[in-house]
C-alpha cells in the first residue's frame, strides 16, 4: 500500500513515550465491544471524554466462534467514527483481521489498528495483515494468540515489524482455557513475563474485559495488571452496558470507568531512596542462596532417583508405581500447607519433578550393559 497516513493528533504517542519514560500513569484505551449504531457511539465517546478518555476503541469486523453471532456491523460504521473523532478531538482503534479490513481502516483515517486474538494465532492471516501494512505509518496493538502459546505471539510482533511497523504493542486478553471457572479466559500472567523478557522494549497493555468476561472482575484484574508494572488497560464501556449487542456482561458504564481508573493504585518501579534500594538489594541476596539451596536440594533428590532406576533395573520392576505417586501427591501438598506455602503451587512444583524422574528411571532401563559400562 503506498499510501503513507499519518497521525493527526499526539496522544497516542503517550503510550510509547510511557515505555520510554517510565512514566507511572497508565495509558487508557476504551470504549464499546462494538460500534452498533450511530447514537450509541456518540453517546458513549461523550461521557468518557468527560471522564478523560482521550483513545477510543470500538469493535467493527467482530470475529465469532459460531456463525450466526453478532459479527459486527462493518464498514458503515467507519463514518459514524470519522465523525466522532472530528468532534470530540480524539484518536480511534479498531480490530482488522484481513487486508480489505486495513485499506478500510486506513482510508477512513483510523488512528490505531489493532490484531485479535482469533487473526495472532493463524500466521497466515497476520502475514496477509503484515503485507497490507508496507509502507503504512500507523500502531499496530496485537493481542495474545487464544491459545497459550508464547512463539505465536512473538512471531505475530515479528510479521508485523518485518513490513516496517516501528510502534507497536502487546495486549494481554487472557487465554482460552475449558477448565477456568472464575474468569472468561485464563489470566496465566507467566506468558506475558516472559514476553516482555523476550522484547522489553515493547508496551505491554492489559485487556481485563476479556480475561474478566464480567464486570465485576474487571477492576480487579486490572489492578493486579498495573501491580505487574503493566504499561496501560483496554476496557470495554458501552453507553447502556445490559443492552449492549455483544459481551454485555463484561462492559462498564462510562461513569463506571471512571470511577474505577480514579481508583486503581499505581506503583513506583523503583525505589527512589538509596537506603530502601539496598535493603531490596540484601533481601534479594538472600533469595538468590535460597534458590542455590532448593537446587542443591534438587540435585540430590534426583540423584537418589537415578540410584533408585538403577535398583528397579538390577530387579526388573517397572519404572511408574502409581501408588507411590499417589502418596507423593497426598503428602507434598500437606506439608505444604503446613507451611503456609500454596498447596497447588507445589503439586504443580512436584508433577514436573515427577516427569523429570520418570524420563531419569526410563532413560536408565533403556540402557544396555555395554553403554553402563562406557
């Protein structure tokens, strides 16, 4: 595309000058799941402008896990958005899953693309995203891949830089998970660490709609977002939130918004006193013996395992013995919780020890008398 649109106004520069900076206060980007009609729109971007919102978010091309669901009332709605943002000054994002999504998007002066979570998880489609986006000067946010899955969601940011995009950013939604029953989809706060360890220099941003799926949840989830130094929060706010046309229950009022935003609790990312940043410094010293002493414990428990391969062999007895992993799944996590350490944390802690002694034993029995002895 040789067209090269540029930005008409500076505030969603906040966001990369946020990562830059360090700056505390976190960028907010909301509005409704979908654009749905004219009125809705306008009324919706008025009461948050009044309550500060300055980047809007709205849903046009909504992909669905079913056919028949709301998908969104398409490419009308691009004037409807033109027009707000006329009037109130502000910068719009919005989800594009093809190339005909972005050539729409861009000749209708949007500010923000952004890549679902449905479009990150197929390379194809981000590549067919990546090619549109040649020679564009525009964000690109790309959101987490549905499934848990770190290399996708690294690889989507690699498509996307390839085609010349130099700002862009990562949204955290949550993962699909047909176990989780307290949220929509699964927080699993693990994967965007190590994705910030894998590009620290690019802005995090946390979408506790998503993860929430209700709205109740939704001020907690974001607060533990900004405890984990997240860069800033997309939240889904509709006008009339019960009469919303899609993901009703996870959207707030715009007043609602605003009152949880003036609430949530920044942290500094530093100390900023020497004498507390040397105390951190001893208390992390500490932890790092700990660490050598749990792997010292580590190295002799599998060093016992491997004696104990050794003896089943000599004796021809199978490697996995059940009850003696039922015992250890009884026992671990009650002592754990004898000492006020989470139960779950170590039957998790024990299930890959146990992985990791059964390849030992396996590894062992495989062996033939010629290789022991070299």
């Amino acid at each position: 595309m040789a067209v090269n649109f540029g930005r008409n106004h500076p505030m969603i520069e906040e966001l990369f000058s946020h990562k830059k900076e360090g700056i505390i206060k976190p960028f907010i980007i909301s509005g409704p799941c979908s654009v749905e009609t004219p009125d809705q729109l306008f009324q919706t971007v008025k009461v948050l402008y009044k309550e500060g919102i300055r980047v809007f978010r709205g849903g046009v091309w909504k992909p669905r896990t079913r056919p028949g669901s709301f998908e969104g009332v398409g490419a009308i709605a691009l004037p409807w958005i033109a027009e707000v943002k006329k009037k109130f000054d502000i910068e719009f994002a919005i989800e594009v899953a093809s190339a005909q999504h972005v050539e729409e998007a861009l000749k209708s002066g949007i500010d923000i693309l952004w890549i679902g979570a449905r479009s990150s998880v197929n390379p194809f489609t981000v590549q067919e995203i990546a090619d549109s986006l040649k020679g564009v000067n525009i964000p690109v946010l790309i959101k987490n891949p549905v499934n848990p899955d770190l290399s996708l969601w690294l690889g989507a940011f690699e498509r996307i830089q390839a085609a010349g995009i130099t700002e862009t950013a990562a949204i955290h939604r949550g993962f699909s998970n047909f176990r989780e029953k307290k949220y929509r989809n699964s927080p699993n706060w693990q994967i965007p660490i190590d994705f910030r360890s894998a590009l620290p220099e690019i802005p995090m941003i946390c979408d506790p709609s998503h993860i929430s799926g209700k709205r109740s949840l939704v001020p907690i989830v974001s607060q533990k977002a900004l405890d984990l130094n997240f860069d800033g929060l997309m939240i889904e706010s509709h006008i009339h939130p019960d009469e919303a046309w899609s993901d009703a229950a996870q959207q707030l009022t715009p007043q609602s918004l605003g009152l949880m935003i003036r609430s949530l609790q920044t942290r500094k990312v530093h100390f900023e006193e020497e004498g507390k940043q040397h105390k951190l410094d001893e208390i992390r010293a500490q932890i790092d013996q700990a660490d050598h002493d749990l792997l010292e414990a580590i190295h002799r428990r599998m060093a016992l395992v491997e004696k104990i391969g050794d003896f089943k062999k000599l004796n021809n007895v199978a490697v996995l013995d059940m009850d003696r992993w039922k015992h250890i799944l009884e026992t671990r996590p009650a002592w754990a919780n004898e000492l006020k350490l989470s139960p779950s944390m170590i039957e998790e802690m024990f299930g890959l020890i146990h992985q990791e002694s059964i390849k030992k034993q396996t590894e062992i029995l495989d062996q033939n008398p010629k290789e022991s002895q070299d």
